[in-house]
C-alpha cells in the first residue's frame, strides 16, 4: 500500500510546532509495518536540504493563476529519515527560508497542492492513497474529485488529518482563478461563509477525516472557529486517532542533547544532573521545585495567563518554587514575562526563542511541565515530558484530557485543572509544590509516567486499519 503524506512541515526538515514531529515520525513506523508511505512537502532552504543529496526526479511547468510557473520535484537519495522524502521547488515560492508568515503565503501553498498533483497526475507515481495534513493541503481533495484536470487521480482515497481546526487557510472569492479548471456545480465543496475555506473543503470531500486525540473530535463541533456546524454534521466521517511520539528521537537513555542520560531506574539522579545544569545556566536553585512551560506564546496555548499566575505563585509560595518559560509568539506576553524575569531573578527565567535542544534538557531537568493550554488538539509536550519523568500539568482539554490523569485519581500520574485562569493554575502550582516535598511519592510518579507506552506504533496501526477500511472500496 503506497500512501503520500502531504505537508507543510516535517522533522528534521522544517519544523515549527506538533505537526512536524508527526509528519516526521508517522511514515517511519508506517513503513516498519509494511506500508510503503512518503511524505512531500515543499522545498525549504534549509540545513536539512544542504546536508543530504538529492535527486530530480520530475521536472514541470504548470498554471498558478495566469502565471506559468516551473517546478521540480526531488527525491532524497538515501531514506535517511525511514521513509521516502520527496520536496517540490518552485523557485521563488517554494524555496524560502522559513515555512509561514509570506504576504504571498495562499500562492506558496496552492503551489504546493497543484504542483503536487500535476506531479502525480503526470509521472505515473500514483499512490493508493493521499494523506492530507491541515490546511496547506486541503484543497488536494476537492481538486482530485472535482478538476476536470485530475480526472484520472478521482478514485484515489483521500484522508486529512486536523493537527489544528483554528487555522483554515480561507480566501476570497476573488483568488478563484489560482485553482486549476473546476467543476462550477461543485463550487459549494470549496465555499465556508462566503470565502474558499481549504479546511472545510478538506472535511467535506475527503473520505475520511481524523482529529488528533478522541476528545478534540469532540471538541471541534464545540469551537472551531466558526466550523463548528460543518463538524457537527460530517462527525460520523470523523476519528480520533491520539499521536505518538518518536521513541527513538525521545528517549532519555540516549538523547545526544542531553548532558546526562537516565532510565526509570536511575530517574532521580539523572534528572537532578540534568536541573542542576539547567539551573546553573539560567541562575536558578536546583533545591527548589522547576515548573517549566515549552510552547508557543499564543492565546490558544493560554500563555496569556502565565506573567500574572507566575507572579501569584511566587508571592505566595515565597521562594519555595521556581519558573522557566521557552517559547516565542505574543509581544505583549513577551515583555510581561521578561519584566517578571526582573523582577524575580531568583525565582523565574525566560528565554524568548526557538531551542530545540534547549527543549530536551528542559524536558529532561524540569520537575513539572505546565500547559494551560484553551486549544490542545492532540499536544506532544506532555508526552515528552512523561518519557522524560516530569509531571504533566494540565488543563483538561483535547489530547491532554486524553493522555493525563490526575495523581489523586487511580492510576494516576500527574496535575489536571479546569479551567484557564490565574486562580486554577495557583492551585495546580500549590499542589506541584506540596507534592514536590513528598520524594517517594514524586519517584512513584515518575517510574509510572515513564513505563507509559505513547510510541507510534499503536497509532500507526490504528491509521493502518482506517487505511484499510478505505482501499477496498476503490
Ligand atoms: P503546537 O504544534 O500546537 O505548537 P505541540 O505540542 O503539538 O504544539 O508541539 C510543539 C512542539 O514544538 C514540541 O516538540 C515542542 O517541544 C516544540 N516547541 C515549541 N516551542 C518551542 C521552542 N520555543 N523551542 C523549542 N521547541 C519548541
């Protein structure tokens, strides 16, 4: 079975959230289990690229509105990554630096789609099945089933698979003639309130779609960012199939950017090399308890309320608790959380960026993970993080109400709360603390979380049977 993965990130390639740890692994473990999957993204002028040799194994011109544009398609000689990567370049569109964020970004990504499919439709390299990922491929679809161009690629499953229902991609009316030849009576499968939504497009013509954890399934007929009656209607259409994380990547044991490697047994030790360092770099104690936050600083992510539940905690705690954040995004929650690093040298610091090995230590020397996420579709943070033998804290919300459970609950192994405000995340804060002291318990919880099993192989069977399910009906 010969599946494409189609993608505006992948790891190590060009990441800049979740989705690219899954496009970056998935196909791994596919192939383990005998599928044939590759994934195709756009070309990135990247480190990735740089360092390994590829192949041009197409070559093409195509129509981007009235606009001629040439493209190629490489191939990357080796599998390196365990699975096929191919990477389309257009030059001065799909040859950038960076992934999003071009005032031209809707041409970039119908560029990619179309490309794509001329691609496939041309060369012969038919797959048994396209698999979408968010919006920068949601058009593929509706193009396969209702151009009159692709007509040949119309009985090919396609499955699309929301890493994030906030961002939709959408445009005006007036950018119609980007796409390629259409069918006119099928304008209503491109169209959400009066604009072409390449997320509900996807959702409305793909055969299947999946949701990132069961509980964001849910979730997205609730808020959706207006598509919440579009998934309230196709809902029988939709799965919810929870992420993994790549084992190998994320395992302490042997993680080269960590100073020092642990396993279950020799959790406590390890993770207090990995603090101490960490605190001395940052100028912290490594006596008192590390709440950290990784992630963007973006309201869906509730960063918004960490500069004023940071400076609640530690007036009332004292000095008994110390804070780090690593993350990048709103300039007001920016500057908020770098005056607190002023104001509280001892108590918290911030380092405003992208890090990624700054990440793993952080993952590997932090106590607790904190994520008072609003929107968590699926969430790796936290998985990281119990691999790593820190606590989860929580909002109950998407994957995370999927992958934590709460230490005063059976079975139980880390921190959940309700809601996203100041007064709920200081009593998760109160709770880390007093929990902190009690270190049977702290070490209890620790070997629990990490004998958790989040690898990608339940999930990759798990989109191998809804795979499945699809191809015999061709
Ligand atoms: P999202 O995709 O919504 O940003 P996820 O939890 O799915 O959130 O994935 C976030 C990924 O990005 C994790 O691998 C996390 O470690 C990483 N990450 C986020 N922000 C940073 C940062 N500032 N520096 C390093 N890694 C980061």
């Amino acid at each position: 079975m010969r599946i494409f993965h189609l993608s505006a990130e992948c790891y190590p390639i060009a990441k800049v959230g979740g989705l690219a740890d899954v496009v970056g692994a998935l196909p791994k473990y596919q192939n383990l289990a005998g599928l044939q999957a590759a994934v195709v993204m756009p070309f990135y002028n990247r480190k990735f690229v740089h360092e390994n040799t590829f192949d041009i194994v197409f070559q093409g011109t195509t129509l981007l509105g009235t606009r001629r544009i040439y493209f190629e398609i490489l191939k990357e000689q080796t599998d390196t990554l365990g699975f096929e990567l191919y990477l389309i370049k257009v030059p001065g569109l799909l040859d950038r630096e960076n992934v999003y964020s071009y005032p031209d970004e809707r041409e970039q990504f119908l560029a990619f789609q179309i490309c794509f499919l001329d691609w496939i439709n041309w060369s012969g390299q038919t797959p048994d099945l396209v698999h979408c990922h968010d919006h920068h491929s949601g058009l593929v679809p509706f193009l396969m089933y209702h151009s009159n161009l692709y007509r040949r690629l119309a009985h090919i499953p396609t499955v699309f698979t929301i890493h994030n229902g906030q961002y939709h991609g959408a445009f005006g009316w007036d950018n119609l003639h980007y796409l390629p030849e259409i069918d006119f009576y099928k304008t209503g499968l491109l169209d959400w309130n009066g604009g072409i939504n390449p997320l509900a497009s996807a959702v409305k013509c793909c055969w299947r779609f999946t949701t990132v954890s069961p509980s964001y399934l849910q979730e997205l007929s609730i808020s959706s960012n207006g598509l919440e009656y579009l998934f309230y209607v196709e809902r029988d259409k939709g799965v919810g199939i929870i992420n993994g994380i790549d084992t190998d990547v994320w395992n302490p044991e042997t993680d080269p950017m960590l100073p020092e490697h642990f396993n279950a047994t020799t959790v406590a030790k390890g993770k207090q090399k990995n603090k101490e360092i960490l605190c001395e770099r940052f100028g912290l104690s490594a006596d008192k308890p590390l709440i950290a936050f990784i992630g963007r600083l973006v309201t869906e992510k509730g960063s918004d309320q960490l500069p004023a539940a940071i400076e609640s905690s530690i007036k009332e705690h004292g000095d008994k608790v110390n804070f780090l954040i690593l993350g990048a995004g709103d300039s007001a929650t920016e500057m908020s959380l770098n005056l607190l690093k002023q104001l509280y040298p001892q108590n918290c610091n911030v380092f405003i960026g992208y890090d990624e090995s700054l990440a793993h230590l952080i993952y590997a020397g932090a106590d607790f993970l904190l994520m008072p996420s609003r929107v968590e579709p699926c969430g790796l943070n936290q998985m990281y993080a119990m691999r790593y033998g820190t606590m989860p804290m929580v909002r109950s919300t998407g994957g995370l109400k999927d992958t934590v459970i709460d230490f005063g609950d059976d079975g139980g192994y880390g921190i959940r709360f309700e809601q996203v405000t100041v007064a709920d995340i200081c009593v998760s804060v109160t709770r880390a603390v007093v929990l902190y002291k009690d270190t049977r318990k702290m070490q209890t919880l620790r070997k629990r979380m990490m004998a958790l099993d989040f690898s990608w192989d339940r999930s990759a069977k798990e989109y191998m049977n809804l795979y499945e399910s699809l191809i015999p009906k061709i």
